[in-house]
C-alpha cells in the first residue's frame, strides 16, 4: 500500500519569495513520485517526475523537486514565485515494477502568491 | 499537441437518473484511467483499462461501470446518481505498457457532474 501525506493545506507566500511546498511519501516498494498543478476548474498538469537516477528533479515553471530516501520525502521548491504560480499543487505516488500506473494523491496544497 | 478530451465539460442530473462521461485519449496512447475528485479533496483511483481490458479497480462504487472500445476511447457510466456523486471526473491516458517510466498520466480537463 501507499501513500501520500502533503504538509500544509494551504501555503502563501510574497511574490518573488521561495516556495517549498512538503511531501512526504509511505511506499513498500521504490516509489515513482510525481508533483502535478491544477488550476481552478482544469484538469491536472504534470509538473515534474522522479523515477530513477538523479534525485534532483527539474521540471517546467522553475519547479524542481529532491527525492530523499531517507527522509521519504519529495518536496517541491521554487527559488522565486511568481503570481502565476497560485494554484493547488499535489503530490502523486506510483508503485515501480507493478502492471499498473495508478497514482495515489495527497490531499493537495493551495498555494497562494501575495504582491 | 493533442490532450485528453473529456465529454460533457458539465452535466447536471437529478438524483436517481443515469450519466455517461466519455473520455477521449491523447493519439496512441492505450491505457486510460478514471479519477473522482470530490470538493477540495484530492483525486481518487477508480478503474483503469489497458488495451481494452480492465486492468486495476480502485473505490468504484458498484453503480458505475466502464469499459474501453476498440478506438480506446473510454466511456464511464454511473447510475442510481446520489448527491454524493457530485464531483470532478478526470480521466488521464498514457502510452504503451501501464507503469513504464518514461510515460506519466496526462490528465483531461475532467467533467464536472452535480446530481439535485
């Protein structure tokens, strides 16, 4: 079974300012982790992925995650928000090596950018 | 590029009635999943389907039913509609063999359904 927990349902930040959005992962086996982007009334839009290899993930909009294993954690940063960055972001875990794709989400964080 | 097409982008039906949601893969793509997401809560697992086979099955209530047709397109059909029913339903693809790394689930714009 797995799991996604996403710390901070709501998180707001000044435009310009860094973004770190938290989540964590439970997984019983190597996990693919996923960050996805929805704006109001759309559908979801990959942002980036970790599957294997380099833990450091970039992915589009400046976005760029790191998979700790140690940690279990995925979080997702952004060096400088911009108002277009307001949106709800979720975190997505896959099971590798099964014969399906399912993604399970965590609950999702409503990040807000002030001027 | 293409994208996942969803049909209707709105329904609205009344309790009890019957609805059919259609989802339209991006070309070649072959695996199609169905995602419920209730109000401000996150996206839930319902059934996927791989070369028009049911392939997982997550929280489906057994008042829906889906399949996939022979062009891939998936239709997700829902009876006996309770007001609880009124959610997103997104339905995403993806190409080739379910779980293969390079081929993350692209999303539709989802269809919102509200059941009075």
């Amino acid at each position: 079974a797995q799991s996604v927990t996403q710390l901070g349902s709501h998180v707001s930040v000044s435009e310009g300012a860094l973004v770190l959005l938290r989540c964590n992962y439970s997984s019983s086996v190597p996990p693919y982790l996923f960050w996805y982007v929805q704006y109001p009334n759309q559908g979801l839009q990959l942002l980036l992925k970790y599957t294997t290899g380099a833990t450091l993930v970039k992915g589009i909009n400046g976005f760029e995650a790191e998979f700790k294993k140690s940690e279990t954690s995925f979080h997702l940063t952004k060096p400088s928000a911009h108002m277009s960055d307001a949106a709800e972001y979720f975190c997505a875990v896959s099971e590798s090596g099964g014969s399906n794709y399912k993604l399970t989400f965590g609950k999702g964080t409503l990040l807000t950018v002030n001027p | 590029a293409a994208g996942v097409i969803q049909s209707p982008r709105h329904l609205i039906k009344e309790k009890r009635e019957t609805a059919t949601l259609k989802c339209y893969p991006i070309p070649r793509h072959d695996t199609v999943y169905w995602y419920q997401q209730g109000p401000g809560q996150d996206p839930q697992f319902l059934i996927s389907f791989y070369e028009k086979m049911q392939s997982d099955k997550g929280s489906i209530p057994d008042r829906f039913s889906a399949q996939q047709f022979s062009d891939y397109h998936s239709e997700l059909n829902m009876s006996s509609l309770e007001l609880g029913d009124s959610a997103l339903y997104f339905c995403a693809s993806s190409p080739g063999v379910p779980n293969t790394a390079n081929s993350p689930l692209h999303f539709g714009n989802g269809t919102r359904l509200t059941v009075t």
